[in-house]
C-alpha cells in the first residue's frame, strides 16, 4: 500500500499554520504559514522539500477561506495530487472526545458548543475546518483535540472544589491542553532514553505563548496544569496563569471593572507582556535583560520560579520520575529559561550540563543534564506529525 499523504491545518483567529506529512517520513513534504489574515499585511509564506529558502505571497485583506484557496493548490501539487485526508488541530473537546474523531455534522456541532470553555482557539479552529470542508469537501476530514490527552487524568486531578451540579450539569472542570505536544515529546524521550513507554515517568514542560505541564505516567497524562480552560496555570506570554479567583470580584468593587475587561486583561494583557511593560516574546525580554530592564528580568524570574513551583507540584502524581522535558518556542530555545528553572529545582537533585544547554536551541535536541544527575532533556516538538498520525488511525 502506498504511503499516504496527510494534510495537517493549525488555524489561529488571524493565521493558518499547515504541513503536509507523508506516511513514514519524519520530514515534511511541504509546511508553511498564512499569518496577518483579515488585514492589509496578509501573506502566505511556504518551503517545499526541494525549497532552498521559503517563498512569500502577499494576499493583502486575505481571510482564512482565501489563503486556503491559495495554498491548496501547492499542497495539491506537492502531493502529486493524491492527498488522502485532512488533520484539523481543535483545542477543546471537552469530555466527549477521548481520541480523534471523523468530522460529521454531529462533531462540529459538539466543537460548537464547546467554544464558550475555548473562546479564543475553538471558533478560530471551526473556520479553518469550514473553510476546508467547503473547498475539500470529497476528503475525510479528521478533528484531533488537544484536550484528549488529558481524559486519562483521575478525578481526583480533574475535580474543582465547587458545587457537585456545576460539574454534573455545567461541566467545570479541568481539562487540561497541548495534549498532542505533550503525547508527542513524551514518547520521543521515552524513545531516546532507552525505556519504554508503558513503563516510564515523565515531567514535561510545553513553554510558548501558551505553556503547560504536564505529568505523564505510562504514556497517559495523569496531571497538568492548565484547567476548565488554558488561562489556569503557568505564567504565559500574555495570559495570567493562576491568580487568586477572587481577583474578579476585587477589580469590580474597586475599579468598577465588567467581567469582559477583566477576562481581556487576564488573557491579553498580562503575563510576560504584563510584568515586563515591553513584550510577550522571551528574546525580547531576554536581550532587555542583558541591558539592565528590570522588568523584564523581573518577568522571566517570575516565569521560571512560577514554571519550577508547577513541576515540582506534578511530582505528586508519579510514582518515580524518568526525567523533565522542555518543548515548545521558549522550552526548545531558551537556555536562560531552562537554567533559571532548573535551579529552583534543586530538591530533586537536577544539575544542568552548561554546554549541553547552550548547545540545545534552534531544533537542536537532546540530553541537557550533568552526567549523574537526573535527566533533563530538550526535545523540539512536533504537533503536526502527532495529528497525522492520530489521522492516519482514525483512516485505519
């Protein structure tokens, strides 16, 4: 049978993220990006396998439905016209999705009614998959959620300490997110550790904009950090992460504030953009911090220590611990980050090989950790290979 090509789409509200993954192969086909949609600065920019350097096409005002017209037909192309199903990324499933599921009328309609728990990723999730349908509507079109992975999670890890009938009727609770990103780095460090994965213990750090832990026992999430939705948890780009619940009824009282201005300035303007007055992005406050910004350096110190409390915490849901991974845009990148962590740490006895560490940047992977320490490993995550594969079994 001859190896099968799966076309994998990550919709952001303004952006498509897109690779094209051959059954078999590591690498991807063709992968790209459409960012800036809705506005004047739209483009689509894209690197085939035989690409030298990526190529640029300006689609100025381009929505989700146009960018995909334009880049179907490379993708067309690229798979010599034989393209056997569609991968959607869908953040939130909810209880109803343990695994990846084929996209029918009934599934749609679930991720509908689900976006009030995702607000700011399962609507932009829907208009990519509509704009697909429409354009591919002959292909099998599979929905993997980033919360399946979590489904594993025992109650005693998912249960709020609220009324009974808010969860059996309201379903709060947590769920927990980059299910696919932790599955994915999980098995990898499993794989270069020698052991297997049905009897290793793992601690995993996806660190981006949006970042999470997570503690997996035997390949199954048994904690993680984020909740009923992903503002919970860890310290983010611009996202709070935890903060006192009673945070909402203090800005109303004494600022007057709505609960939409609260919730916009919890999940957009706090965070690392927040603490530091300068950016979301780590290298911008890491190269402020080697200025002199205090507050930058101030931001990543409260990343890091915020990020170590979170591992050390999740020790509580394994048996033993095989090692910690760092994954994600900062995890892959910033040694400073993952130096600074680590040292917070030091109750596990972790040590950091400095050389190793700087070594681990810009899809460099690998043990981190000094010789006779516990392991610390740096592993690139790849989202778009793990939904491919979860396409090819629901295929199969």
């Amino acid at each position: 049978m001859p190896a099968r090509n799966i076309l994998v789409i990550n919709c952001g509200s303004s952006s498509i993220k897109f690779a094209l993954v051959r059954e078999g192969r590591d690498d991807f086909i063709l992968h790209g990006l459409a960012e800036r949609l809705g506005a004047n600065g739209a483009s689509l920019r894209w690197q085939g396998e035989t690409d030298e350097q990526p190529q640029t096409l300006e689609l100025p005002g381009a929505d989700h439905k146009a960018a995909l017209a334009r880049l179907l037909p490379l993708v067309a192309q690229a798979a010599q016209g034989k393209l056997h199903a569609i991968g959607h990324r869908v953040v939130h499933g909810g209880e109803r999705f343990t695994q990846a599921s084929r996209l029918t009328d009934e599934v749609l309609s679930a991720i509908r009614e689900t976006s009030p728990l995702a607000p700011l990723h399962n609507p932009a999730n829907l208009v990519g998959i509509d704009a697909a349908m429409a354009l591919y509507p002959d292909l099998p079109h599979i929905a993997v959620f980033d919360t399946a992975f979590h489904q594993s999670l025992p109650e005693r890890a998912y249960r709020y300490a609220i009324p009974e009938p808010l969860y059996r009727e309201q379903h709060v609770r947590r769920y927990g997110f980059h299910g696919t990103s932790h599955r994915y780095v999980s098995h990898k460090a499993a794989e270069m550790s020698g052991l297997a994965v049905g009897d290793s213990y793992w601690l995993s750090a996806h660190l981006g904009n949006g970042s999470s832990t997570c503690a997996i026992a035997n390949g199954q999430s048994r904690d993680t950090s984020m909740g009923l939705t992903p503002l919970e948890g860890l310290m983010m780009g611009t996202r709070s992460g935890d903060v006192d619940p009673n945070l909402h009824s203090h800005l109303a009282r004494t600022l007057g504030w709505s609960l939409e201005k609260i919730d916009h300035m919890l999940n957009h303007d706090s965070g690392l953009l927040g603490l530091s007055g300068l950016s979301n992005d780590m290298r911008t406050l890491e190269h402020a911090r080697e200025q002199g910004h205090a507050n930058a350096a101030l931001a990543i110190e409260v990343f890091c220590y915020r990020l170590a409390k979170s591992l050390a915490s999740l020790t509580c849901a394994l048996p033993r611990l095989d090692g910690i991974i760092f994954t994600g845009g900062i995890g892959e990148n910033s040694a400073l980050v993952r130096n600074l962590t680590v040292k917070h740490l030091h109750v596990l006895n972790l040590e950091l090989d400095g050389e190793a560490n700087a070594r681990c940047v810009r899809g460099v992977g690998g043990p981190i950790h000094l010789a006779g320490h516990p392991r610390v490993l740096v592993i690139p995550t790849n989202e778009e290979k793990q939904i491919a594969l979860d396409t090819l079994a629901v295929l199969d």
